[in-house]
C-alpha cells in the first residue's frame, strides 16, 4: 500500500513536468522585423504591455512563452498593417484591461481607482478617532487620578 502511495505521489510531483512546452516559439517571439521603423513601433507597444505570467514585466522584457506568443503578435499585425492603437485593442478584447499598464476607468476597473483614496480615508479616520480618543481617555486619568490618590486600599 505505501508503495502505491509512493508512486502517485511521485506522479504528482512530476506532473509539472508534463505541463512544460514542447512547442517552437513564435516566428516573431525572438525575432526582430527587418524594418528598424516599425520594430521601433513594435518594440514601444510592447513595453506598453504587461505580461500575463510575470505580471510585473512587460511582454518585451519578459522570457514566458505566452509573453513570446504576444510579442510575436504585435510584430505580425505590424507587418499585416495595422496601427498600434488597433493591436491593443485587440489585445485588450483578448485578455482583458489588465494586459495594459494604465486600464481605462470603468465598471470593471472603478476599485483600481478607488481603493487608494478608500484606504486613505480609513486611514486617516482612523489615525484622528485614535488621536482624540487617547487625549479624552488620558485628561479623564489625570482627572480620576488626584481623587483616588489618598492612599485608601478599600479595606
């Protein structure tokens, strides 16, 4: 029984192994375009992007394979004709605002804006409600304190 324990253990620890691509990248994933104007316009869109996997990089500086995929993208409709503005958008249709360092204000987006000022204002509630909730506790010590100092112990 252990060893059958053993072996899906080892199973499931190799699993990711599986998981990993044996596809070729992109054509364009590592590849430069011949036309250093539009490589410049490919390569400006693509600092624009953040990557899905990395989430802290753009799709230019990031090695992820879906990263590579993207940026492969971008110079493909570079070469097709289309604008930045449209290769972003479609980008933006495909994986969500989330793909684009500055998300447009909307339903979907409105706590990005929010939550800041939120915190801030809870915040300084806060910080106030405990400023003038410390110097009335401590006035109402001083006050109760001259009284009970007459050295009684309650016997």
């Amino acid at each position: 029984m252990r060893w059958l324990i053993a072996l899906f253990m080892a199973l499931g620890l190799a699993a990711p192994l599986a998981a990993q691509s044996s596809l070729p990248p992109a054509p364009y994933a590592y590849r430069q375009l011949d036309d250093p104007a539009k490589e410049a316009q490919a390569r400006d869109l693509m600092h624009e992007l953040r990557c899905l996997v990395c989430q802290g990089q753009s799709i230019a500086d990031s090695d992820a394979p879906l990263a590579g995929d993207m940026r492969s993208q971008v110079r493909e409709k570079l070469l097709a004709g289309e604008t930045p503005a449209q290769i972003k958008q479609f980008l933006v249709d495909r994986y969500g605002n989330w793909v684009t360092y500055e998300p447009p204000l909307g339903a979907d987006t409105i706590m990005l804006y929010l939550a800041p000022l939120l915190a801030l204002l809870v915040g300084g509630w806060l910080a106030f409600s405990r400023m003038r909730g410390g110097s009335a506790e401590s006035a109402g010590r001083a006050d109760t304190g001259g009284v009970h100092s007459g050295g009684e112990t309650g016997r």
